[in-house]
C-alpha cells in the first residue's frame, strides 16, 4: 500500500465507526472511548499489510464493543431501575415529510430490543442488517466462520423481528401524538392519556438512582396515565416542554423551570402511543442546555 495520511483516511470512515459504536454500547461517552481505542491501533498497525482500511477498522472496533458490551452488562445489571440508551438530541423535530425508516435503525425503541442480544449477536445484526456488510467481513470482525456468521445474524434477525413490530409512522403523526400527550400531562387530563395510549402500552423510566423515577417499567393504559399525572402533579406549574430529535425521531425534552430534567421517546403504529421511554439520569442529559442558553 503506497503511504497514507491516516489520520485523513480514519476521518473519512469515522461516522460509519461511530454508528456501529454507538447503537452497540447506547452511550456517546463509550463510543467516543471506542474510537479512540481504535485510532491509536490505527496508528499503531503496519499498515502495509492491511490490504482493505475500512475493514480492518470496522473488525478492530466492532471487537472493542463487543469486549465492552459484556463488561457494561455486568454493570448493568447493578443499574438501579431499567436502563435506556443514552439520547442523541438535535435541536427542533425533524421534518414532517422524513421517511420512517432513516430513523428505525437509530431509535430508542430499537436499541431497547437491541440490549436483548448478546453481544455477537448485536454486532452481526447490525453490521449486516444496518451497515450492510458482507458475510465475510463480518466472520472476519466475529473470528467466526462464514456458515457459523449466517446462523448468528440470522437467529439475531428473528429475535428483532419478533419483539419488535415494524410500524411505518409520518413523523407529522408522531409529533401530533407527542403534542397531545404534552398537552395532556400539563393539564393533568388523566383520560386523554388514556385515549392515547395502547391498552398495552409500557413507560420505562432511567434514573440511575440519579433522579426519582420507576424502578419498573410500568405497564397498561391506566396504569400508565396515573403514574405520568402523578410524577408531574405538584410541578406542572413550572413544567414545560420543548420540541427535539431524539435519536432520530420526533421526541420531547420536559424542563423544570428552564432547566431540563427528561427527554421522552415514544413508540407508536400512528395511531396510539405503544411504549413511553424517559431518561431522567442527569448523566445522560449533561449536554442539554437550559433554557435561553
């Protein structure tokens, strides 16, 4: 291989290694760990000998992850309360006409399905199934043979697809739902929820034992409606919202008196709210700015 800027070449394939870091592990701190990890072997490989860059970087990383997914589940399972992947925000939700599917492979309700697989599983689902790589490159990623590769993305596939129905949803529906539900806990209208929400519809909420929240996801439509009411009863006064993009969906940040306190993902058919997520953990909400900032 004639010489290379490396750092220029690791530049070019950077979002692609952030994407496959970041839906493994759910945390920008730990993706950023990631590829750091990598560009130091980056810098550090003969590369002479690497005859395909990106390649070498996606299996360098995509095994990092997997070494850090299983120590992250030991200490997940010390989390206290459920635990939701760290929110992606963007300013403003995005454009009503965005198709569904740009955002499927990134949302809170897909890595939440995603945390059910073990790690290999999760790296060959997503290479495949997301990142659209080849059996080989990723029997090379896995150390696995190419047969052995198929059985895992395909036993990974049907996991995915079993526990998550695909719904194709406007987003122009998905804000209409999430301002009706904003409206509703503001005014404390506990049937309106109702009327939103699917007979089976779950909240889960992250505090981390940072912020008061349910230690467990609350489930069915009057369930569900009593519990929101009731965590915002005696601050609805100074509660209000702010419209974002949440891992690439329409989604709402809740503020406190300016201050953010939640964001809040939903899961939906169009029609009804099927599931509600809520990161209330400080942790993950350090780089959202207050009000008038």
């Amino acid at each position: 291989m004639p010489s290379i800027d490396r750092a220029a070449l690791f530049r070019t394939h950077r979002p692609r290694l952030y994407g496959i870091a970041y839906r493994m592990l759910g945390s920008k701190a730990d993706a950023e760990d990631m590829l750091q990890e990598t560009y130091l072997r980056w810098h550090q490989a003969n590369v002479e000998s690497i005859q395909t860059p990106e390649a070498w970087l996606v299996t360098t990383i995509t095994r990092l992850c997997i070494d850090r997914l299983r120590a992250a589940r030991v200490e997940r399972e010390a989390y206290v309360g459920p635990w939701l992947p760290e929110p992606l925000i963007e300013d403003a939700y995005p454009p009503p006409d965005r198709q569904a599917e740009l955002a499927s492979d990134l949302s809170v309700a897909f890595l939440v399905v995603l945390e059910r697989l073990a790690p290999e599983e999760r790296a060959a689902f997503l290479l495949h199934d997301v990142f659209e790589a080849g059996y080989g490159e990723i029997a090379q990623a896995l150390g696995k043979s190419e047969d052995a590769t198929r059985q895992i993305v395909h036993r990974a596939r049907e996991r995915v697809r079993r526990d998550r129905p695909r719904f194709k949803v406007s987003e122009a529906a998905r804000v209409q739902l999430l301002e009706k539900f904003a409206a509703a806990l503001k005014t404390q209208d506990q049937d309106a929820l109702v009327a939103l929400f699917a007979d089976d519809v779950t909240w889960t909420s992250d505090g981390g034992g940072r912020a008061k929240a349910a230690l467990k996801v609350v489930t069915g439509a009057d369930h569900v409606a009593r519990f929101a009411t009731g965590v915002w009863r005696r601050h609805v006064a100074d509660l209000t919202h702010r419209p974002v993009t949440i891992n690439g969906e329409a989604g709402l940040v809740m503020c406190f008196r300016g201050h953010p306190v939640s964001t809040i993902a939903i899961e939906t058919d169009g029609v009804r709210i099927l599931a509600v997520y809520t990161v209330l953990n400080p942790d993950k909400l350090r780089d959202l700015p207050s009000a008038g900032e």
